[in-house]
C-alpha cells in the first residue's frame, strides 16, 4: 500500500491495519540502531456506541514514561 510510481512512498491505507502501515511510514525515517515505538493511541479500540475511540495504549505510554523517567 506504500509503493507509488510518482513518489518514493505513500502513506496510505484504509482503517483495517491503519496502525501497522503507520508504523512501516514512520520506520523509513528512523536509524535502525535507534529503538523505537509507534503507539496507535488515537483509535485501536473504536467505540461504536459512544463513536470515538478509547484511547486504549495512552495508559501503556503513561507507564512507560514514568518507569523511565527515573532513570534519566
């Protein structure tokens, strides 16, 4: 879905699997000795009644930075 013939990439893709193309997009523009994280947080989990999304990996990140930021 990222290959284009007039450009060296596209970032693109439908809701099914968005994450993961964001995620392939992002790592072309990171040194592959740098780790990294791409967190979906805008709308892995969709939540039809209320029609917005969770929020679901905002928590995960919370954790992580405050587990890190002690030892900086």
């Amino acid at each position: 879905m990222m290959k284009l013939g007039i450009a060296d990439m596209v970032n693109t893709g439908g809701r099914p699997g968005g994450s993961i193309t964001a995620s392939l997009f992002l790592k072309q523009f990171v040194d592959e000795k740098i780790p990294w994280a791409h967190l979906d947080i805008a709308g892995p989990v969709w939540n039809e009644k209320k029609k917005m999304a969770t929020g679901f990996a905002v928590g995960t990140l919370v954790e992580w930075v405050s587990k890190h930021a002690s030892s900086s």
